[in-house]
C-alpha cells in the first residue's frame, strides 16, 4: 500500500528536497504541499492523508500547533516533526502534541523514509543520537515526579502571542481566531504578565526563542 503524506515547511526548497527523497520510494507518495500550519490543517481535512511530516517554525501556525488540532480533528493520522531544532523542549512538546516522531532536517537523508515506515507501523521514531539523553532526561524528570517539562503559557496564549510577533493588529488576530478584540487583548495582557514581559517587542524576542517565529 503506498503511504499518501502530506508535507508542511514554509520554505519552497526544503520542501522540493524532502520530495524528491520520499517520491523516489515506491511505498511513499507526497499529494500535497503546505507552506504553513493552517494550510497543512485545511488540506490535511480536504485530502485526507496518512501521514503529515510538519516543520515546527512556520507562519500563523507552527508545526506544533498544527500537531495537537491534527491529532484532535484526525485521530487516525500519523505525524511526523521534521525540524533543524537539536531541542529537548520541542522533542516533549512534539510528543504531546501527538507526533509519532522527531526528525533532524540535517539527517533527513539518512532517517526520513524509515520515520515514515515507523511511523505508520504505529512505532515511535527518534533520531539515534538523542535517543538514550533524551530518555535519560525523562526519567529523571519522572523520578522527580516532573514528568514533562511544564508550559510556561497556554495554547491558546502561544497562538495569540505568534500571531501577534507576526505583526497582526489585535482586530486581525480576533478576526482569524473567531474571538472578540477584547478576548485578544486581554490574552495579550496575560501574557505580558505571565512571561514578565513590557511590550511587543519583547513578546517578539521571546517568540523568536521559543521558536514560535523565525527571526
């Protein structure tokens, strides 16, 4: 059976290259092409895909993001991270969100076609080198009774803070989130306190380091 993926980077030419690694596996087909979260969201609902490979730093949804509505609106689809970010914190958040695998950009060559034969034999896949620290770090954290490493904010608030470091008005954002202004600033006061944070900048600063935003 081939295996119908459905590819999301914000970038025309990381996407041709992943494409031409998958295509020429018989059992792998790219149907389509996502150049961000909501759009990899809206055609994974139109076309229906088996697996979904997703950057993490893309524009008005990361990868992320577009994970955890995936995994609620899609059960049955399979997710792959794909990402340059070595990063601990997105690994977890990666898990949560429901991906079945993280895979480096920079070993894509190397560990891509078999995440997704992993991924859709319903097995974890994570790049070899990180393996067994990243273990190590759980369970640690588990013994500790930590478990995975808490947000600092909540869906929603990472939602409203990228859109706003992406420079929307809080009448753009409310309008694409289907809330009220109001319930957009009062978000973004939140924020600014919770994270102890002064202004937009800041929130912009801060978006770029949790990689929410590319600077």
């Amino acid at each position: 059976m081939t295996v119908r993926i459905l590819l999301a980077d914000d970038h025309a030419l990381v996407r041709r290259g992943v494409r031409l690694i998958l295509d020429n596996e018989p059992d792998l087909e790219v149907i389509g092409e996502a150049g961000d979260g909501a759009e990899a969201i809206a055609m994974a609902r139109r076309e229906q895909p088996d697996l979904a490979i997703l950057d993490i730093a893309m524009p008005r949804l990361t990868g992320l993001q577009a994970a955890r509505e995936l995994s609620r609106l899609l059960p049955d689809l399979r997710i792959l991270i794909l990402t340059m970010y070595d990063n601990e914190q997105y690994f977890f958040e990666a898990l949560k969100a429901g991906a079945s695998g993280y895979v480096l950009k920079s070993v894509a060559d190397r560990d891509l076609v078999e995440a997704c034969r992993s991924a859709m034999r319903g097995e974890p896949f994570l790049y070899p080198g990180a393996v067994n620290s990243l273990i190590r770090n759980y369970l640690d954290r588990a013994k500790e009774g930590n478990g995975f490493p808490a947000k600092a904010i909540t869906d929603r608030e990472e939602e409203i803070l990228k859109l706003v470091a992406e420079g929307h008005s809080s009448k753009e954002i409310a309008d694409m989130l289907v809330i009220s202004v109001k319930t957009v600033e009062r978000h973004r006061a939140n924020l600014l306190q919770k994270l102890g944070l002064k202004d937009r900048l800041e929130l912009t600063r801060y978006a770029i380091r949790a990689g929410l935003i590319e600077p």
